[in-house]
C-alpha cells in the first residue's frame, strides 16, 4: 500500500535504530497519517508499536481506551487510512465489514449519528424528514446507489471515508473548539493536505455530473461548486458545524453565520472568505439560503443540465423530476422544467408549470425573468429557448456559431427579448462595441426594465465618448435597481469612472 505522498519525504529513508526515537519524536503529534507511515515503516520497533497506539487514541479521540479487539492483524488500519489517503491515480479502497465495523465505532460519537437521516435507507424516508433531520450524506448516496446491488454495503464504504476524514480533523482539534476551529481544520485538510481541488473547465463542462456527485468527488478529489460544498458539509454535520447553503445565481458555496459574525466559505477557492458583495451582481440583488435537504435535489438539478447541453430532453426532464421533490417550491427548477416539457412536445404540462412565473420576479432578482412570457406569448418557440442556451467555449468560432443561431431565430421572433439580449452579448464577446450597442437599444426598445442592459449602453456609451447618454443609461440603471432595494457595485464603479472624464450631467 502507498503512503499519501506528502508524507513520504519524512519517513521513506530507513533510519538506523538509534534515530528511530528521533524520528519518532519528530512526528506531528496530531497527524494520524504520519503516525500510521511510521508504524508501517517501524511496526516491530517499540516506537513503532507506540505510533500505532497513537494512531488509535488519535483516530478515537478519547472515546475508547482500550484497543485491543482492533488490533493488528485482525484489523488492517493502513487500509483504514489509506481511505482517504491514498492517491488519486490509485483505485479506490474497498473495506471489509470488520473494518467498517471499526470505523463506525470510532466515529459513533459523531453528531450526525443523533439525526433521524442516519438511520433511514430508503429515499421515501429521507423526502419525509425535516430538512434539519437530514443527513446529507446518507441521503445523496441513497440517491445515488438506488438500483445498486448491496446498496447498504457501498454506502458504508463512502461513508467511512467521510468519518476518517473527520477523524483526522477532529483529531488536530483542542477538546473545547470553536467553530472557527473547525472551519479552520476543515479547510486546512480539504484544500491543503488533502488538495481537493476544482476540475479544469474542459473537463467539467462535459461531465459536470462526475464533479458534483459524493462518491466521484472523493474518489478524484475534484469538484465543482456544489461537489465540494457537498463534502464540507457531510463533514461540517459529523464535526457539529452549523453551516448555511447559500446559492447565488449558477453557484453555491455554504456559509457560517452566527449572528454576529458571517463567513463565506468558497469551495472553488480553497475555503476563503469572499466578501457577500462578491456575489452579487446587476440582477442579482440578494442571496438564496437553502435549507439543508435542497442540497440532494441540487445534484440532479446540476446533472440535467449536462443532459440539456446535449440534447437529450427527456433525460433532462427525468433528472430536474427527481430533483423535484426535494426543491417542491423552487422556481427556477419548475422554469427549466417547464422549458423542457415544451421541447419533448409535452406543451400542456410545460404551460401549468410556466404560467405561474408569467413576468415573475424572482426574489433575488432586479428585472423580471422574461422566458416564460415570451414563449407562452408565441414570441418565440422551443428551438429559440435552445438557440440561448447553447454553450460556447470563449473561441470565436463557438461565439459565431451560437451567434448565427441566434440571428436565424429572431428573423422569425424578432420580439423575442432574451433572443436580443444574447445576439447584443455575442457581439461583446468578440469586442463589437457598435453593433452591440445598435442591438442593445434595440432590446431596451423592447424592455426599458433591464438594468444589464443600461449598465451596457452606459459603458458603451462612455468608451464611444458619449458621456450625454452614458449618464442617462446609467441613471436609468440606478433608478431600476435602487427600485428594488439594491445598489451594485458595478454601477458605483462605472460612476466614478465616469466622473473622473466628465461631469455629471
């Protein structure tokens, strides 16, 4: 078996006996991982045979004293640790019921342990608790197993590494630790030790799916937003972490707030502490809490859109229904649901579910979301939906592909508004201030209420040294968004730009 490589360079060279206490004294008396190299090296030393009773107070925290019935050779702990500490390019660990049994008693003192979520196994279970019963583990990977063979036995795997992992943290905390503690610890083992990272962009904008599931993200140890925010999570509930999950518009990251003190945790960002403004943005005026269970229906959600990038709808569709039940009253889920039945023909139930968000604002939104209204008043028709949403890969060549489908669509729904706006959008990409502009205002024309779109002509405006309509765009913009409570930072930065060149009209 393979040591995690960060620390081999400790202990890989065979000291002489008499450094053996030396090198024993040396080691992180908090590491679990360097003790357990170290009885692996030295099991039949004395310092060997101590690192290994050291391993076990570690990994216990006090709770058992006596560990003789986990002993060598009838419990493999270097399989237990390798676990987690294992490098990715080598296969997973498969534990034996002995060392799951082992595992599940050092973590049975675990808080999450308490929560009714841990003693369910069947996904009816787990839609009937309440959110604060849920434990998000048990329930993703019920989710994700349904159908499996021997479902409780593969569950039990991946629950044990998030218990050692757990271990491990909780082995490096002071016995009265705060929760600064442990955001602390958590973060230092996730992002350093464990080096948990985000996947590059060609690799998860295919598979997104495999980078936001639990069992691929531990396995690879890379994930998106949510995948990672998953795994701090099922951590944060075993380590009795109070943590918030906070969604602003395509991203999560989860957040501690006590009252008194708020601390975002960006998980693409090894665990820092972004300000919330940074989340905000033009139409983007608050932050969604979610509770707790959304989070389960938040993978399927994220594993649809794979499937819509594709093509295949009624896959789509069957991802964004699972996901239903655990996010019966988000909006934006019945939206892209809705958008789906009308592709797969299914109009009638596409009607029931859009028009109930005909010219709706959502909550955390400035301007009203236009999709709906648009469709259900002939304004333009599935293929049009699907023109807007098609990705592209910052070439210039995806751009003008995305770009003429887009044109071929609005010669037939000119009146189509999201249309508009991504053709203006195109056009910024590939630095076509002019025709932006032209298109933007023809958009504007069509809808007066879109800050984006004054926030875009005002910049435009004042980089063609039109500062007279610069000012007016961007007084528009305040107006609209100062009309629902918020004041982007974007518009105050483009303000006193604009002040440094001309004066305010």
């Amino acid at each position: 078996m393979r040591l995690h490589f960060l620390i081999l360079p400790l202990l890989l060279a065979a000291a002489p006996n008499g450094s053996v206490k030396t090198l024993y004294n040396s080691l992180d008396p908090e590491s679990i991982a360097q003790h357990m190299a170290f009885y692996e090296l030295y099991p039949d030393t004395e310092e060997g045979q101590k690192a290994l009773r050291h391993t076990w107070s570690l990994l216990s925290g006090g709770h058992h004293s006596d560990y003789s019935h986990f002993s060598l050779p009838q419990v493999d702990i270097g399989a237990i640790i390798a676990l987690v500490n294992r490098e990715t390019t080598e296969p997973p660990v498969l534990l034996s019921e002995e060392q799951l049994a082992v595992i599940e008693t050092l973590a049975a003192h675990f808080p999450n342990r308490k929560l009714k979520g841990a003693t369910v196994w069947e996904r009816e279970e787990v839609l009937a608790l309440p959110s604060e019963e849920v434990d998000l583990a048990r329930g993703l990977l019920i989710e994700q197993f349904d159908g499996v063979e021997n479902i409780k036995k593969q569950i039990r795997q991946y629950e044990a590494s998030l218990d050692v992992m757990a271990l491990q943290i909780a082995a490096r905390l002071p016995k009265t630790a705060s929760h600064l503690d442990k955001i602390r610890e958590i973060n230092s083992f996730i992002f350093q030790e464990m080096q948990f990272r985000f996947p590059p962009h060609s690799l998860y904008a295919k598979d997104i799916d495999l980078y936001t599931f639990l069992p691929s993200v531990l396995d690879s140890r890379q994930g998106v937003c949510l995948g990672v925010s998953i795994l701090y999570l099922c951590i944060a509930q075993r380590l009795d972490l109070p943590l918030e999950v906070i969604t602003p518009p395509g991203h999560i990251y989860v957040r501690y707030n006590d009252g008194s003190q708020i601390i975002n945790i960006e998980t693409t960002a090894r665990g820092i502490n972004l300000p919330n403004e940074t989340y905000l943005g033009l139409n983007t005026r608050s932050l969604q809490k979610r509770p707790l269970k959304e989070v389960i229906g938040m993978a399927f959600f994220n594993q649809a859109s794979v499937y819509w990038m594709r093509g295949e709808h009624e896959k789509t569709v069957t991802l964004y229904e699972k996901a239903r039940p655990y996010q019966p009253d988000d909006l934006l889920l019945q939206m892209f649901l809705g958008l789906n039945y009308f592709f797969l023909g299914r109009e009638k139930e596409g009607k029931a579910l859009l028009e109930k968000l005909y010219n709706h604002t959502f909550d955390y939104a400035v301007a009203p979301e236009t999709l709906p209204a648009d469709l259900l008043d002939g304004k333009v028709n599935g293929e049009g939906i699907k023109a807007i949403f098609s990705q592209v890969d910052e070439t210039r060549e995806s751009i003008i592909e995305k770009q003429e489908k887009i044109r071929t669509i609005l010669k037939r729904y000119p009146k189509f508004r999201a249309g508009v706006l991504q053709l203006a959008v195109t056009h910024l990409q590939l630095s076509r201030l002019g025709e932006a502009k032209e298109i933007l205002k023809k958009y504007d024309a069509l809808d007066s209420g879109d800050p984006t779109a004054c926030y875009y002509l005002a910049a435009i405006s004042a980089e063609r040294l039109d500062y007279g309509a610069a000012w007016d765009y961007l007084k528009r913009a305040e107006a609209i968004t100062a009309a629902r409570d918020h004041h982007p930072k974007a518009l105050q930065g483009l303000k006193t730009k604009l002040r440094l060149i001309s004066p305010e009209i």
